[in-house]
C-alpha cells in the first residue's frame, strides 16, 4: 500500500454509534501536537484491523513505523505552519511532524533533532558553516 506524503497522523480506533451518527474519536495526542486542528475537514481512509492491536502491557509489534528521523541528526526542513504556542512546523516523510522553535512560515532553516516521540520530534535551528 502507497502512503501519501500528507499523511498527517495515524492512530487505531473504533467507529462507535452516538445520536443516529457514527463517530471515530481522534487520539487527544493528535490534537495536542498540533497534527489535527478541530474545526478543519480532514480527508480520512478506512483500513481493516487485520491484526489484534496490542495491550498496553505488550510490546508494538517490530513492523509498526518508526520515527524517521533520530536524536542528534541534521537535515533542512521547511516550516510549513505555525503552532498553537508560536512554534514553527515542518514535515517531512510520511506526514513527521518536527516542532522548530523560533520560526516562521515559509522558513528553511537547518536543525539538529533533540527530541524524539512516536508521533513528532522536537529540532533545534543551527547556523549554517
């Protein structure tokens, strides 16, 4: 299966029933890192859970995405959007979100990763040699 480069999260959920209506609920974390602004139309795909998802006391399993970028490396980003707290936002593959403090829209700056979560990372903007 092709992902498209605007993925911009990508979560397990139930569909359930309220009010006549059926209703995926989107992870908190989505909206907290800035991935999902509520509000906004989003375009959604439906895949089916093959697999039991695991418990919270196994482990992922090894095939499940990986950030894909790592503490310490160094690459250009683009900042394509602005936080909610003023941070800068670019992505890159498969939709990554890498917060960069200090900057602006349209911006192409060089950071060093410092930070690294499952679904975001934290770059710190470095001057050019």
């Amino acid at each position: 299966m092709e992902i498209s480069n605007k993925l911009l999260c990508l979560f397990s959920a139930a569909v359930s029933e309220r009010e006549g209506s059926h209703v995926v609920e989107i992870p908190r974390r989505e909206i907290e890192t800035g991935a999902v602004e509520p509000g906004e139309t989003y375009r959604v795909a439906l895949i089916s859970a093959d697999e039991e998802e695991p418990t919270d006391t196994e482990q992922p399993a090894p095939d499940e995405p990986q950030p894909p970028v790592e503490p310490g490396e160094m690459r250009y980003v683009e900042i394509e959007d602005i936080g909610k707290q003023g941070d800068g936002i670019a992505r890159v593959e498969r939709g990554y979100v890498i917060i960069v403090p200090d900057t602006d829209i349209g911006e192409r700056v060089k950071i060093e990763v410092t930070e690294v979560k499952s679904n975001f990372a934290v770059g710190e903007t470095i001057a050019d040699d």
